[in-house]
C-alpha cells in the first residue's frame, strides 16, 4: 500500500496473491519493488499502484530487493540470488548458494556482499554474478552486512556479532555477551565507529567498529529483531515489546519512546524529518515523541472496537430481565457511541494521546 506521508491516508493498495511477508519494499525512479510469500518479485508503479511486471523465483522470498542502476537484486528461498532488469524484469544472472538467501545483500564497489544460511560469506560481482570472495561466515546468518570501508559487520544465529576482513577474507572479531546467549537477526546499522543492532536477548547494542568491545548496551523488555536506523546523532528502532525506543548514539541514552500497543520487528523508515514503522498487528505508525500523529490500522486491530461495540449491544438485546422493547432498541442504539468512545479513551491512554 502506498500512504500519504503528512497525513497517513491512503493512496492506492496493490493485491499479492499470497501476501507479503518478511520483504520491505524498495523504490527507484517512480518504481516499487516487493517480493511475496509465493516467490513473485513485483515491480509496481509508484504513482498510482498499477502492476508493471512480475518475476516468478521458485522459493519464498523474505530477502528484500536492492535496486543498483538499471538491475534489481533479489534473493529466493530457492537458494538463488537473482539480477534482473529494472526494465522488464528479464533475468541477467543468477548466482546458485547451497541453501535460503535470507539475508538482504550489500554492494559496494560494484560487489553484492551478503553472508547466507549455509554459513558462508560471498561476494558477487554486480555485473555478471561471477562470485569474487568466499569464506566462512561464522554462523547462520539472516542478517545483511552493514559495510563500512573493507569490513562487514553482521550478526549470526550463533549467538555473536561478526566483523569480517574482506581482504584478508577472514574474521577479524567477534562479540558474545558473556552473560547470555542469543541469536542476532537484527542487521547492524554502522555510522563512524559505532555498529549499533539488537539483539534477541532484549538489548540493543553499539559495538566499537575496530575492537569489537561494547560501547553501551540498552535493556528493553522482549527480543529486538528490529534493525536500527541513524540520524543525526540519534538511534531509531523497534522492539517486539511494543515499544519504538529513540536513543542517544554517543550515550545509548534513551531520549524518548512511543508505545505502539505492538510489537516492532520492523525496521523504521526515515523521510523527510518522519519517522515511520509498522506493527507486528499490521498497523503503521507515524511515530512523534509522545504520540502517534496517525496510524493506518490493519484489519486485526480495526475488528476489536467493533467486537465490544456490537458484543454491547448484543447484550442488551438479548438481556433475559424484563425490559420495554423501546427502552432496549434505544438502549442498543446508545451502545455505539458509548462504548466507541471508551474504547477510544481507554485507547488513547494506553497510546500516550492523553498524557
């Protein structure tokens, strides 16, 4: 779906047969591209949501599509990477690993870096898909490498975080919390020396690019499988506790929080002063410091006042007591507006619009 970014109405939807699940849209020159639960790459026309093409891959895609020039980078739970053209979707290449292709890939310098789910690092070359680097990546990995300079730095679901050398093709360091052991799906956003990601031990951590050793840590109350994104001094990310946590890049103070009512294990995305995220209850919030300035709700969310509202009034049409019949229709008829708008204060207390 395409929302109004100022205030949050829709604009067009477009229909994928099988739905859309782990894979975040990318967009390049007035173009959308998504992949979906059934392996379809969709290419989708920004401006009004009318299809444009659509390439079939023979697994379930998670990965997200990166656009480079006139090609778009998708990867398939076929175990293919696949080049195609922006154009057409006509396929360029496709370079073969030995299981899924989670991960979204990187490119840098005209290479497509990306660790995978058979432990492997690679580097694909962007113009033909001739592979230019390989060697083991550490881990199983869903993560996607963030790339700063000659390194990459991801998280693995051996429960470390990971810095590769891409020149000498080897592991320079890597992070455990000594205290406890969880997976990282989080990708890692790097800004400087900082690497900052979350982790499915409830922590959000920034990491010191050359060392490795911890900068600072951030407790939140359930796994952050949300993937940070960096401005201006400031840390943005999700975490499935609900919460979308704001906080100080140097300190890993926490500089504000929004409650979405959900949890986070999207990704925010950052436009024009905004930031935007979506629930795990398909609801997409436009988060501020106190509260959100719209949110588009999705089915789920949008069917629970009405259950209370039509619950009431079933109640009081069936209510067994003696009761006269205008007494009970006008009682019904109130329901409506009486219930709607408790569950609206009740809402917005529990939103922070009230406080």
């Amino acid at each position: 779906m395409s929302i109004d970014l100022q205030t949050g109405k829709l604009r067009w939807k477009y229909h994928a047969q099988e739905g859309i699940g782990e894979s975040s849209p990318a967009v390049r020159d007035g173009v959308v591209y998504i992949g979906d639960s059934a392996g379809l790459l969709h290419a989708v026309r920004a401006a009004d949501g009318k299809g444009l093409w659509t390439f079939k891959t023979n697994g379930e895609i998670k990965s997200s599509p990166v656009v480079a020039g006139d090609r778009v980078l998708i990867g398939s739970y076929d175990g293919n990477l696949y080049s195609l053209s922006t154009r057409d979707g006509k396929l360029l290449w496709k370079y073969t690993t030995s299981n899924f292709v989670h991960a979204t890939p990187s490119i840098q310098d005209g290479v497509i870096y990306l660790g995978g789910c058979d432990e492997v690092f690679r580097g694909v070359r962007l113009s033909d898909g001739e592979e230019v680097l390989h060697f083991p990546a550490g881990g199983y990995t869903g993560a996607s490498p963030a790339m700063v300079a000659q390194r990459a730095y991801y998280g693995t679901f051996s429960n470390d975080v990971v810095a590769a050398d891409l020149r000498g093709k080897r592991i320079v360091w890597r992070y455990q919390n000594p205290a406890r052991s969880f997976p990282f799906y989080s990708s890692a956003a790097a800004l400087g020396d900082r690497i900052v990601l979350g982790g499915r031990d409830k922590l959000v951590y920034c990491l010191n690019a050359r060392t490795g050793k911890p900068v600072w840590t951030f407790p939140t109350r359930a796994r952050v499988d949300s993937s940070p994104a960096i401005a201006s001094g400031r840390v943005y990310i999700g975490s499935n506790d609900g919460h979308f946590y704001v906080l100080d890049l140097a300190s890993g103070k926490k500089l504000w929080d929004f409650e979405a009512g959900a949890p986070l294990s999207a990704s925010p995305a950052i436009a024009e002063g905004r930031v935007v995220i979506a629930d795990a209850h398909c609801n997409i919030h436009l988060a501020g410091s106190r509260h959100c300035p719209w949110c588009v709700h999705g089915r789920a969310a949008s069917a629970i006042p009405w259950m209370f509202i039509v619950g009431a009034q079933a109640a009081i049409s069936f209510w067994p007591g003696p009761m006269h019949a205008g007494v009970r229709l006008a009682s019904a008829m109130a329901a409506f507006p009486v219930v709607g708008a408790v569950i609206a204060v009740a809402y917005g207390f529990s939103m922070g619009y009230w406080r």
